[in-house]
C-alpha cells in the first residue's frame, strides 16, 4: 500500500532545492570526499573495504554538507571545515554501521548492508574505527569548542539509541518520549554540524545558536518525514521495504497518534503486533489504513512542517544571500520527500 503520489514535477522541485546547496558547496565537498577516502585508509584491509562499502553507498552526504553551508553562510574563508564535515561524516557512518547491526537490517540505501556482507562483529568494529577517526580529526582542528560540540553530539547519539531501545515494543511511549528520541539520535548531529559553522568563522554565539536551531529543528522535521515512509511504498525506491519499522516495532510517531485516536479493538492490534511481535503478512496493510482512518500520517507530516518553520525562522538573522536560499529550500526538500 502507498500513502504517497510519485510526482515528476515534484520529484524535480526536491532535486532542484538540494542541488542548489550542493552546488555552492561542490569544491569543498570534493575536498572533503578526499579527505575521507584519506582517512578511512588502514593497513587493516577490511576497515578501509567495509567503511568504503556503506560510505559509497549512495548517501547525499547531507550532514557534511550542511557544515559546509553553514560556514560559508557565517562568512569563513579558511579551509577547517573541510576536516570537519568528514569529521560529521564519520560519527555518521559509524552510527549507520552500529544501527544496522541492531536492528538487524539487510539492506542499506538499496544495496546490501555491511553487516549482511561482512557480518555483525567487523561491522561495530569498523564503526568504532570511524569514530575513533572522528576524534582524531577533532583534535586536529585544535579548537576545544569544536571538540565539545561534537563529543557531546556523539555521546547524545548513543543515548538516543539506547533510549529508542527501552520505548521499543512499548505501545505506551508518548509523543514527548518519542520526540526526545529523534532529538537524541537523528537531530543532534544536524545541530552539531550546523553549530560549528558558525563557531569555525568566529561568529558571536547568537548566531552559533541560530545555526544550531537551524540543524536541530531540520533534524526532526528529517526523522519525522523518514518514519512516515517506513509505511510508504516510496521506501522500494529508497532501498528500503515498507514497514522495516512496524516488523521491527518500534514506536514512532505515526504508530503513537494511531495508537491514542483508536479504539480498544485496535489497541489490542498494536499491542500484538508491536508489543508481542506476533505479525501476520496482512498487518502491515491494516496498519497503514488505521493511520489513515486516524489521520496519523497527515499529522506526521504537519508536525514536520511545524520544526521546518522553526528552521526556517532560525535563518532570520543572516542577511539574504543565495546560500540562506539553498539552506531554506533544503527544509523543503526533507519534508517534501513525503510527496
């Protein structure tokens, strides 16, 4: 079942929006693509073998380019921030690495992932390695707020997973839980990118803020947009199979809205698909009508549009110019990937 109309001219507007950014980014995004090649490189054959299978695997690189956007937005002209897009990129990867393994995932971005290849153990330890390389990187730049910037985005993350691991199969999680989630293990790390931007050109700390909250509420808008396509037939095109999160059961929002508007009947479905994880092939196609009938879907998205206004407003501060643009049409391009 899909919830979504695959649109030509919508599917333009999304590329459109983030090329733009990438764009006035491309020369220190390629400078920062060499320096992870670089830095992933170990006599250990298989760390640089398995880090360069899930590293070009196909992602938009949209972590590490939004540190780069924000240091040209904030007006730095040196070159530290090409090491800590990579940086941003690594603690990234390793989490894809360490996420996959728990959730016992096969597939990554449409191809094959690295615990399906290499297996669970070389996959932790290779994410281990890249966030070992991430520090390195830090200490390399020298700044000791870079370095707590990012340290406290890393052990943030890490709690936000554990955090996702206790409300799973809880169908009595509620949406503060949940959001608290998302902040921890998604929005952290646009924050962090985002913030040191800011900090790398010296710029006061309102604007270091302002980037911040940019990050931040981008962030959970992104993760909002991904739970509802875990129930959308959209996730054959991102490499993903629909309902990945309701076999698995975790709770996100789409589940919780459902869950709160239904009756007792389909309480009782959530909590033995969810809680007890007795599925049948049938009840991904049952879930997905009760959050339509619930309207859980829609108020998904509405509430990403909500953290995408507050992003957006968060650039207020910086004056026009054509990078802000491309920074407010990527809020655009997270939410519309619904569409």
């Amino acid at each position: 079942m899909a919830i979504v109309v695959n649109l030509e001219d919508e599917r333009g507007k999304k590329a459109k929006s983030f090329d733009a950014l990438v764009a006035l980014v491309k020369d220190d995004l390629e400078k920062v693509n060499r320096t992870i090649v670089d830095r992933m490189h170990s006599p250990v054959e298989l760390i640089p073998q398995l880090a360069g299978h899930i590293i070009a695997a196909g992602g938009k690189r949209l972590r590490p380019v939004l540190t780069l956007a924000s240091a040209k937005l904030a007006g730095h002209a040196g070159e530290r921030h090409i090491k800590l897009a990579a940086c941003v990129e690594f603690i990234h990867t390793a989490t894809l690495l360490h996420d996959d393994v728990v959730d016992e995932s096969e597939l990554r971005r449409g191809q094959a992932s690295a615990n399906a290849l290499f297996g669970n153990k070389p996959s932790v330890l290779v994410g281990d390695f890249l966030f070992s390389r991430s520090f390195e990187l830090m200490v390399e730049d020298g700044s000791l707020a870079v370095l707590a910037i990012l340290s406290r985005a890393s052990s943030v993350i890490a709690e936000g997973e554990v955090l996702q691991l206790i409300t799973a199969n809880d169908t009595e999680t509620g949406e503060d839980a949940y959001l608290e989630v998302i902040r921890s293990k998604t929005a952290a790390l646009f924050a962090a990118a985002c913030r040191i931007g800011a900090v790398v050109a010296d710029k006061p700390k309102v604007e270091e803020e302002a980037l911040e909250s940019y990050g931040l509420n981008l962030g959970i808008a992104f993760q909002l947009i991904d739970d509802v396509l875990d129930y959308s037939a959209k996730q054959a095109v991102l490499g993903k199979t629909v309902g990945d999160d309701f076999r698995e059961g975790k709770i996100t929002l789409p589940v919780i809205l459902a869950f709160r508007r239904g009756d007792d009947e389909e309480r009782a479905f959530w909590r033995r698909c969810l809680e007890e994880l007795d599925q049948t092939d049938e009840d991904i196609a049952r879930a997905i009508k009760l959050m339509e009938k619930h309207g859980s879907l829609a108020a998904t998205i509405a509430r990403a549009r909500h953290y995408g206004e507050i992003a957006r407003d968060a650039l207020g501060i910086f004056p026009d110019s054509p990078v802000k643009q491309a920074m407010i049409d990527v809020i655009d391009f997270c939410i519309d990937r619904a569409y």
